[in-house]
C-alpha cells in the first residue's frame, strides 16, 4: 500500500502546471478583449458610413458620372458598385450599355455644373427620396426625384420607391 501521492515531491510538476493554467487564461482573456475591441471599431466605422446622408450619396454619384465624361473611366464603375443598389446593378448588368446611357443623358454628357438638394424626405429607416436640381454649364436646370434605399447600413440609389425595397 505504498501508493500515497508525495505531495513534496510532485509540487514542481503542480506548480509548472497551474502557471501554464493561468498563463493560458491570461492569453485567452487577452484574444477576447482583442477581438471584442475590433468588433466594436468594425460597428464604429459602419456608423460612421451609415451617417452619410442620400443627399450626399446623390451628389457624389453625381459627380462620379461627370467626371467618367471628363476622362476618369473609373468613376463610372465606383458610382456603381458603391452606391447604387443591387437592384439597380441588376438592371445596369442586364442591358449592356444602359448605366452609361443613363449617366450621359443625367449630365448630359459631363456637362453637369452642381447639384442642388431641394429637399430630403425619409421613408421609414430604409428609404428615403431626394428632390433635386440639376445646373449644367449652359446655364439651364432639370428637378428630378432620386430613391434611395439603405443597404447594410448604407444609402445607395434605388429604382423607384417601393420597388426595391424588402
């Protein structure tokens, strides 16, 4: 019956084993506080993005659009794969030619001076229609409505109001 545990002699063993213990829960407290804090500054910059208006949204699509006809090609492909709604890329992808067609006739090709907010009318919390006022460089004006739709927590161009919203 000499299978007593010498406690002198395993407390080396003990003691190497409790700091590993407390070594891994100080590692495991330090990952969750790291990934805890990136998530919040993940929330943080969506809300930051989420603040930015359809107002604003429409002006930057806008000049997007002017400058592809002033020569930046790539303004074009941002204004729609940024701003503008899934189903609004749809339709653009299903008739080739269509976005730019659009973007010619919106700025009558680059011609487009500014962008005058008439008026911002919210739809619930996932729409929203913009009054506006085209100035081109001749001097003349064209008010139009632009739908918008909140998608992941942004505003991006809609189709028409109630069209493409779920």
């Amino acid at each position: 019956m000499e299978n007593k545990i010498n406690l002198k002699k395993q407390l080396p063993l003990i003691t190497t084993v409790l700091v590993c213990l407390i070594g891994f829960s100080v590692l495991v407290a330090e990952l969750i506080v790291h990934f805890s804090s990136s998530r919040k500054k993940a929330n943080t910059a969506l809300e930051m993005v989420s603040t930015v208006e359809p107002k604003q949204v429409l002006k930057t699509v806008y000049q997007n659009a002017n400058n592809y006809f002033a020569g930046d090609s790539v303004a074009m492909l941002h204004s729609m794969t940024v701003h503008c709604s899934k189903p609004l890329v749809q339709v653009f992808n299903k008739t080739p030619g269509i976005m730019e067609y659009t973007f010619a006739r919106e700025t009558r090709n680059g011609q487009l001076k500014a962008i005058d907010v008439i008026s911002q009318e919210f739809k619930g919390a996932d729409s929203a229609i913009v009054n506006a006022r085209a100035l081109y460089n001749d001097g003349t004006t064209k008010n139009f409505k632009q739908y918008f739709i909140r998608e992941s927590g942004k505003w991006k161009l809609g189709l028409k109001y109630g069209y493409d919203i779920r």
